[in-house]
C-alpha cells in the first residue's frame, strides 16, 4: 500500500471525466508518468488534484461532481476521499498547472510572495524549531488518541450492529408483527442502552432458559378470549355435619321384643318384614310360602319384633344416603383454552383433583356400605364410618386456589394483551441485550472511548494554541526577500542565462519580472520564459514554510510547454533534482520527448530481483478518450508502445496503423487521427526532405511529387482532412457533400499508403514492430 494516493476508484460529472472507474488502471505508486495528447483531460485531471490541495471545490464550475480516491497516510490503513469530506482531507498536496500559475503571478504585474525562514535569526530559529518539535509530538498525540479513540468508536458500533442484528434474529422466534422488532437495528439498541443503563449492565436481566421459553411464550401474538369459570372453595366443615350424623345413626337400635334367629339372620329379618307388609295388605292369615295358617302369638311375636321404633329407624336409615354427598362438580376448561405459558401451570393445578376425588370418593362409598349393611340389620351398632380428613380438604382448595389464579393470569393478559406482551418483548430484549453488553463490558468501552475523545480535544485545542505561536514566530521569521537569490539562481541555470530575474517590491508584497537588471518590468515574455518563470517559481515555493518535500504530494502538468529541446532537458533536470524526494510524484505531459526522459528515470527505480516478488515504485498510464456523443476521458495503464519504444514516431505509427483497419471512426477518433498523421507525415518527410520548406503544405506537396501511385486529389485530401481537423479542440461538422467525416477511414489508410510508397522498406521495418 503506498503512502499517499493509491488510486481514482471513480470520477463522474468532472469535465472530460463524465464517468471514469479505476478499470484497467493499476494502482498509483510513488513516481506516477501521466501521457496524454492536449485536450484529452491531463489539465481537468490537475484541477482535481488542486482541489485537494485547496480542500475546496469551488473554484471549479462543474455542476455536481463527485469521486472516489484511496489513499493512505501511513501505508498502512485504507481511507477515502470524496466530494463530501474534501475540506478535512489531511494530503499535504502541491500541484503546478496552468490554474496556479494564473493564481500566482500576473506577467504584466507581480509575482506572489514566498514565504521562507530566514535562517539569520538564530535564537528565534531555534524557538520556531522547538514550537515545530513539540507540534510533532502533539500532532503523533493527537493522532494516535483519534486512532485510538477511531477504533473504539468503530469496535462499540461493530458491537452495536452486530448485537443488533442478533436480536432481531433472536427476536423473530415471537413470530411478532412487531414494527420495533421487525426493523430492529444498532439505533434500537442505543436507545435501548441510553433509556436503562442500569438495566443492560446488570446480571439479573439476563435469563434463565426457562425464563427465556415463558418469556417468548407470552410474547406470542395470538390473542385468546377471556375464560368464564370462578371456584369457590369449599369449607373446612363441608363433611362434617354428614359425618356426625351417619355416625349417630350407626350407633341407634329400636326397643322391641328381638327374635334372635332374625337378629342373628338380617336377610331372613328383611324377607320376614316384607312378608308382614303383604300379609296386611293383603289381609291373609296364611302363609304364602308353606301353606300353613299363621297363628296369633307368632304374628304377635313378629309385630313385637318389628315394633314403631323399629320402622321409624328404617325409615331413618332409606333417607341416611343424603348424608354421602361428594365434592362439588367443575366444568373445568381445555387446556388450550389457556395462553400457552399459563398451560403447563394450569395442567399442574388441575392434576390432584383426580386423585383427590378419588380418595374422597372411597370415604364416602364406605359410607354407602353402611348403610347398607345398618339397613339389613338396624339393630348392628359394630359398624364405624371414618370422617374425610382435613387434609384432603386443604389439598382440594389449594387446587381450586391454583386454578383460579391461572384462570385470573390469562383473563389479566387476554383483557390487556398488548400491554402484557410488550412487557415480555422488552424482558427478551433486555436479556438478549444485557448478555452482549455485559459480556462486551460495554461501559468500560464507553468510558475509555470518553477517555480518548477527551484527550484528543485537549491535545486538539494544544495543537491550535501551539500552531498560533508557530505562525506568529514564523511571520517574524518569514521575510519575502530571502527567496528571490534561491530563485534567480535556479532561473539562471535553468535558462542558462541571467538577464530575467526577480525583484521583490516591498511595497506590493510581491515580486517583479526584470530583464537585464533593468528594474523594470520584463515585457514580451516568450512562452517558454513564462513557463519557466512559472516551475521555478512553483518548486521555490514548496520549501514556504518550511514544508518537507518528503511529507508532499506534488502533481505537476507539462512543465515544458513551448520549450525548444534545450529546455526540455533543463526542465527534466530540475524536476528530478526538486521533486526526487517527494513523497509521491505525479508528472503529466503531452510532450513525448519529455515523457521518455521522465520514464526512463522513473521506471529504473523498479526492481525485478531473481526469486522475489518485483519492487515497484514507478508506473506509467495514459488519458484515453471516447466519444458516444460526447467525449469522455479515463485513466488506464500504459501500454507497451509508451513504455517500450524509443521516439514519439513510434507511438504515432502504431495508434494510426491500430486505426487503419476500422470500418468508422468516430468524431473523437478523427480529431486524434488528424493530430498524429500531422506529426507522423511531418517527422517522416522532415527525415526525408531535410531542407526547411516554409510551411507543412509545401512539406507534403514537395514529398509525395514524383510518386505515380500518389494521386493530386489523394494529396488534396490527405491536406485538408489533417488542416481542418488537426488544430481544433472541437470538431465543426459540416452538411455538404466534401464533409471529409465519413471519408476518414479511407483518408488514414491513403496517409499509410503514402508512407509505403516514399520508403516501402522502412514502411515493413515499422509493421512489423508495431505488430510483433
């Protein structure tokens, strides 16, 4: 990863570059070579790179920009940049361009002021040097405090969006419609954690699993009605007035004349009390059983033996079965007539009843059995009834106590049901926070991310206080006249004469352009004095304030505008001695001569050592443009005629012979074919006319003479095609019948042909490299 700009991911609505992504483009290195022809967006591409520097996009008049640029500050760690955070973009970038240079100096009136230390003052030097130190130290502070705190503030929201994201997971076992769990998410939580602090942190909020299954059970969203069923239950006496009755009647007997053999036989007692009632009603002295006629004393003796008394407590004991009541009946309800977490409770409630009816039940058959028995034999007092015992009892209420209160839980939650499962929602949220949290430790992650933040502030307001100092020393120390000698040095071997200099006037707080010492101001500056003017100026100028090269960016586009091959070497030189230690180097030129100097500086610091991974520090790209109506411009990687072949001829020869087989070219493509058959016919014929002819018609006129395959109206074309197109920015489309547009394909392959004719031989020689 390199520490600087790593690349361009996208550039959209920024002039030429209306949509450019980083395909086909490796990633930027420290020493990056620019080429592209003029026009094709090196100089839209600088102003990007400018307003970085500026941390500003206002100087430019696009309507809504916007990219997306990798870089890094450490070589380390990835950041972006983008339209939004440009203003506290931390790049120290310097960028030369022609937008500088209007910035910075007025030919026809001053230069701008460069601010250097005077190095004279040498206490003050030393207090400025201290105030830098300490600022360093406070910068690596505050910079490793914001790190600091920048992973806590990333670790707790990585905490919050995951344990978010669990939650809802967690939370869709409810099967709720629940917006608040549906959309669930990281500003949930916090609000969650700000609104019970206490409660995400505390250990008692964390669930049992069995109190996380009734929990999720009452959250259930399925309403259920109300149950109508109320039991009472029964008093501790509620046998005992039966049972003290049953147990006199077992003790009571008549009074009366007792036949033994009855008494000692209840059955043949029963048969003879019921053969005495039909005698009676039927009024019969007979007995109907052996024939024999009853005699007076024995039906004496019988009526003696079944007196009144004896019939009143027969009587006593066929009414005695009111006394065997049993428990009350209960129409109980379904069980899934119960909300689901109140099922297993109410289950549990109504499981004794069985047993305890059962066991009631027994008591009071015995009761049944005695009277049975007391019927058959009124006069048997051995018979003992056992009472129900409290205990029963108590279990019964108990039962019925335990039936009720669940009966009362679900009709509690079937009449205000919302309410109740919003209250389990928020105990599962809580537990399923609360464990995160706490296992998190989140509030110390919170206190130490205050910590942090509160030590970058207090380093932060250092800084601004020490930097206030810092600028105050260094307006002291700075002095605007200290940089004119370290100008006019590098001026002089730049232009490899001394006449222009640089002045400073005190009075305009600038600099002015002299010629010969005159003191005046320099008048019909050529193009290529300005533009050295303006390099040395800009490389004079990244040393203001003492800024480190080694800490800079520096784009600089086409220093050598207008230079004669003189000064293009002076350029290279300069550039190479200035800019070699900068931390990252972008170089953009139109100019092929200078773009080789530059790449084959550049392109040998990359190593290819035997068995290891190749060291790259330079690479090489080039601005490609399209047109599908407008032109558009992208950045991609060099290919290997620029990296590869020795002249600009070369590169021309190969981008026409790639076009030459086209069935169309488009407007973009006829405005570049147009440029380069310029060059290319020019460097050719130059070669092979090499007396000076006084313009580029009489060039071409004079070269293709004499060539039968070469026709005049062939010539005449090739002529105009390349003088209307080759000079224009932007391509006039004509609506006549000479329109050379549609001809364009034809015109290139006529320029190759011409080519071919002159030197065949050199024309083989040139395919055949450019196809190998």
């Amino acid at each position: 990863m390199i520490n600087g700009i790593s690349k361009i991911k996208s550039l959209r609505s920024f002039g030429i570059y209306e949509n450019h992504t980083n395909v086909g483009c490796d990633e930027f290195v420290r020493f990056n070579l620019i080429y592209g022809w003029n026009g094709s967006g090196k100089s839209t591409l600088s102003r990007l790179f400018r307003s970085i520097e500026n941390k500003s996009l206002n100087s430019l008049s696009y309507e809504t920009p916007s990219f997306d640029i990798e870089y890094s500050t450490d070589g380390t760690n990835v950041n972006t940049l983008t339209q939004a955070n440009i203003e506290t973009n931390p790049l120290n970038v310097r960028t030369f361009n022609n937008d500088f240079i209007q910035e910075n100096i007025d030919w026809s009136g001053t230069v701008k002021s460069i601010l250097l230390v005077d190095k004279q003052k040498i206490s003050e030097r030393k207090q400025l040097d201290q105030k830098k130190n300490e600022l360093k130290q406070k910068r690596e502070e505050s910079k490793s405090a914001t790190k600091t705190a920048s992973d806590l503030e990333a670790e707790i929201n990585k905490f919050l969006s995951d344990t978010a994201k669990s939650i809802k997971i967690s939370l869709k076992v409810i099967g709720t419609d629940d917006r608040k769990y549906l959309n669930y998410n990281k500003t949930s939580l916090e609000k969650l954690i700000t609104s019970d602090p206490t409660g995400v942190s505390d250990t008692d909020s964390v669930l049992s699993e069995e109190d996380i299954v009734h929990h999720t059970k009452s959250a259930s969203p399925v309403e259920k009605p109300k149950i109508s069923l109320s039991i009472s239950p029964i008093q501790t006496d509620f046998f005992e007035s039966d049972f003290n009755a049953l147990k006199a009647l077992m003790q009571k007997t008549a009074v009366n004349e007792v036949i033994d053999f009855l008494k000692e036989n209840p059955d043949v007692q029963t048969w003879v009390s019921t053969g005495i009632s039909l005698h009676e009603k039927h009024e019969s002295n007979e007995c109907h059983f052996c024939g024999s006629t009853l005699t007076e004393s024995r039906l004496t003796s019988l009526n003696n033996h079944f007196s009144e008394a004896f019939k009143l407590l027969k009587e006593e004991i066929a009414q005695a079965d009111k006394y065997c009541k049993s428990l009350p009946e209960i129409d109980l309800p379904a069980v899934d007539s119960f909300f689901e977490e109140f099922q297993a409770a109410y289950k549990k409630a109504i499981a004794p009843l069985d047993e305890i009816r059962r066991k009631v039940s027994d008591i009071v058959k015995g009761w049944e059995d005695c009277l049975v028995q007391k019927t058959n034999d009124p006069f048997d007092v051995s018979m003992v009834v056992v009472n129900v015992p409290q205990s029963l009892i108590d279990e019964y209420n108990n039962a019925v106590e335990s039936i009720n209160a669940c009966v009362k839980e679900h009709n509690d939650k079937s009449g205000n049901f919302q309410a109740v499962t919003a209250t389990h929602k928020q105990a599962l949220e809580l537990h399923y926070a609360a464990e995160k949290v706490i296992d998190f430790d989140y509030d110390m992650k919170k206190k130490a991310l205050k910590a942090e933040q509160d030590k970058a502030k207090k380093v932060s307001d250092e800084i601004t206080a020490i930097n206030t100092e810092v600028v105050r020393l260094e307006a002291e120390l700075s002095n605007e006249s200290i940089a004119v000698d370290p100008f006019n040095d590098e001026l002089a071997k730049f232009l490899g004469r001394t006449e222009l200099k640089l002045e400073f006037d005190a009075k305009e707080k600038g600099y002015k352009i002299s010629r010969n010492g005159t003191g005046k101001l320099a008048n019909n500056l050529s193009e290529g004095e300005k533009t050295a003017i303006a390099f040395v100026y800009f490389v004079t100028k990244l040393k203001e304030h003492d800024n480190d090269i080694k800490e800079t960016i520096v784009v600089v586009d086409d220093p050598v505008s207008s230079f004669d091959s003189n000064h293009l070497f002076h350029s290279y030189s300069f550039l190479k001695k200035h800019c070699e230690n900068a931390k990252q180097l972008f170089v953009m030129t139109h100019n092929f001569s200078y773009f080789k100097l530059v790449r084959d500086w550049v392109l040998k610091k990359n190593k290819f050592p035997k068995g290891k991974d190749p060291i790259i520090k330079s690479r090489a790209y080039t601005i490609e443009s399209t047109c599908d109506g407008v032109r558009k411009s992208k950045i991609v990687s060099a290919g290997g005629t620029l990296t590869e072949y020795n002249s600009e001829y070369h590169y021309l020869f190969s981008k026409l012979y790639s076009f030459k087989d086209k069935a169309n070219l488009d407007l973009d493509e006829v405005y570049l074919c147009a440029n380069l058959s310029r060059k290319l016919l020019e460097s050719f014929l130059c070669f092979k006319l090499p007396k000076k002819r006084s313009n580029f018609r009489q060039l071409v006129d004079d070269g293709t003479r004499g060539y039968s395959d070469i026709k005049s109206e062939d010539v005449e074309k090739v002529y105009r095609f390349i003088n209307k197109y080759s000079h224009n920015q932007e391509i006039e489309l004509e609506d006549n019948a000479d329109n050379l547009l549609g001809e364009s394909p034809a015109i290139l392959n006529t320029i190759l042909d011409m080519v071919k004719t002159i030197d065949e031989h050199h024309y083989n020689e040139m395919e055949a490299v450019v196809t190998a």
